[in-house]
C-alpha cells in the first residue's frame, strides 16, 4: 500500500473513531501517535519519498497528525462530560447545601434587645421623624433659646428651613407621645439621631439612641432607679450594679447620669472606664412639670421620669468593640461575628 493510500485509509479511521471510557481514549492516541503509532509509522516511512511527491504528502501527512490531535481533544472533551453529568445527580437523599444567609447588623440586634426588655415590663414601642422642628427637639423640652446644643456646632440643620434640623436626640419622640397621648404612658423610642461631631473612634455625626418615658399619678425616682436596675441586670447579667451621679437636663429636674460596671475591664479599672471601674450609659430623671405641661400634661396631677443611652456604647459594653467607626464600614469579617441564630453564615 503506497503511502497516498495509507494517510487516505487513516483519515477515514479518524472520522470513525469513538471512546467511551478514559481506556479507549488511551488506546486511539496510542494507536495513532504513540512511539508505535500509525501515524508515527508514516513519519517514519515519509523519509524514503521522493523528491517530487515530498511536499504535497508532507503537508497531508502534517494535516493528518494535526486532525488526530483534535479528535483526541474532542474523545476526551466527550469523556469529561460523562463523569460530571452522574456527579450533578449526586446522592438525592443528601442533606440540601445552604446558601450563605446575612446576618442583623450589631446595632440592629442590641436594639431589639434593649426593646424587648422594657416590652417585658409594659412599655409600648413609639418613633418619630428624624428630621424634626425647634418645637420638639429644643423648645418643649425646655432648652432655652440660647442653650449650646442649639449651636451650628452641634446641629444639623436643614438648608433653607429655619426651623428645621436632623434630631439630636430621641428625647423629641417624648414630646410627640405627650402631645398625642393621654397618661399612663409607658414608652420607648429607639431611632437615629445626628450631631456635628469629627468623626473618630468614639464620636460618630450618626448613632442610635433609645429613649423611655413613664408618665403617671405618683412615679417617683426610686421607680426610676428600680426600672434601669432591671434593664441593666437583664441585659448585662445579674451581678452588674448601676449608680446615678447629679447631673444636669433642661428637660428632667432632678437629673442623674447613669453608671454601670465596666465589662470590659470587671472594675479592675481600663482604658474605656478611664481607670474608674464604671462606665455612663445614659442619662435620665423625672420629666421637668415645664415640660409636661408644654406637652398638655397637667404636672399638678402627673408625674413621670425618662432616660436616654445610646445603642453603639451598650453595644460596645456588650461586644468589646473598640472603635465606632466600625459600625460603618460594613467589614464582613466585623459583622459576621454577629451573625445569630437563623442567620448565621
Ligand atoms: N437626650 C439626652 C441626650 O441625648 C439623653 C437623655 C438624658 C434623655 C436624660 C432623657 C433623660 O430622657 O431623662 O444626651
């Protein structure tokens, strides 16, 4: 058989060529170009051609190897296939893979903590606009006209509405509750509130502040104090103690911030509690009569108290974070160590 024949009868075998397992495939690259191969053979058998056929079997006999390669590619592309399409069944009675699922947000979880403590003992939940009037975040609320939280240093105030500014606490749902509500009242309201604060490690321009506000015949300070004791025990565990030191609010007379153990360092004195052993977590006192009665609260039948913390520093005593700027950057690895319950990733 002349060597025309043999590249023309191996073409042919090309075209018909079929593996079905990994073996088959070994088989046909050795049958064709393996050191023993057919087409090696060729090769080798092209060497005795004459001068005037070399190049038009050349090229034939290159074409040849070249189409022997491809249909080997495409053998074993066809066996890849195989093995994946039985693995994609798999095992129909195993257990279905999760996703990966979000996660509530620190500040979101401690939130609904901190509501879901004083739900326990009877207060309602109440919000109000974040963008809000002088009326019910200074006025009512006692701050006289020229006091500095009013300042442009500490407000944001909307552009061309003169009366208009992003609450700086959430003391002005207090007011809103008390205009539209008739005592009792029990109330939290947990929201957002800014100030024009640099930001750094502990002042954020953006936090969240969860106020409460009781309002009845006869609340006295001692109820006060029980109602915080409660909340601070349930939240952080029975042993954490508080304290209430003097202070001073235009909207509460008497007035008292509020001390609680430091967590982070278990009163043996650290950086956060500035060596002290305790840490303020809000501010509180029985409502100012001025203010109920800016409100429509006759303060010679009702009395009440109220208190205001801010979620990121509980957040901060329940979780150890050290820098509030945290809070905003939406690292994964920050806010996965949250993730709870159903959500966990
Ligand atoms: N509104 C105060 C603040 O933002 C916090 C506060 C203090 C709220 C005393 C109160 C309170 O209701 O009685 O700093």
């Amino acid at each position: 058989m002349s060597l025309r024949e043999r590249i023309a009868e191996l073409e042919a075998e090309l075209e018909r060529a079929e593996a079905r397992t990994a073996e088959e495939v070994e088989r046909f690259r050795v049958s064709m170009l393996g050191r023993n191969g057919a087409i090696t053979h060729l090769f080798d058998a092209f060497r005795q051609v004459g001068a005037e056929e070399k190049r038009e079997l050349g090229q034939r006999l290159n074409r040849l190897k070249r189409d022997a390669q491809a249909r080997l590619e495409k053998l074993r592309g066809g066996l890849d296939r195989t093995p994946q399409v039985r693995n994609d069944r798999g095992d129909p009675t195993r257990p279905a893979a999760t996703g990966r699922l979000g996660g509530l947000h620190p500040i979101t979880l401690v939130r609904q903590r901190i509501v879901d403590i004083f739900s326990g003992i009877g207060f309602s939940v109440s919000q109000g606009p974040e963008i809000e009037d002088d009326h019910h975040n200074f006025s009512a609320l006692n701050f006289p006209p020229d006091h500095p939280a009013r300042d442009m240093q500490d407000t944001f105030f909307v552009a061309d509405a003169k009366d208009l500014s992003l609450r700086t606490h959430t003391s002005s749902v207090q007011v809103r509750v008390m205009e539209s509500s008739k005592p009792p009242i029990r109330t939290v309201s947990p929201g957002r509130v800014y100030r024009n604060e640099a930001i750094s490690a502990r002042a954020h321009a953006m936090f969240h502040q969860v106020e409460g506000l009781y309002v009845d015949k006869d609340v006295s300070f001692a109820e006060l104090k029980g109602t915080l004791d409660h909340f601070v025990r349930t939240l952080f565990g029975p042993d954490m103690r508080i304290r209430l030191r003097p202070s001073y609010f235009p909207f509460t007379e008497p007035s008292a911030e509020v001390d609680m153990n430091c967590t982070l360092c278990g009163g043996d004195g650290c950086a956060v509690c500035k060596h002290s052993g305790w840490v303020e977590i809000m501010g509180c006192g029985l409502v100012d009569p001025t203010v109920l009665a800016n409100c429509g609260i006759d303060p010679k039948i009702h009395t009440g108290f109220a208190f205001g913390m801010g979620v990121e520093r509980i957040a901060q005593l329940l979780y150890r974070v050290p820098d509030l700027r945290l809070y905003w950057e939406n690292d994964l690895r920050f806010l996965r160590q949250f993730a709870d319950g159903p959500f966990r990733s």
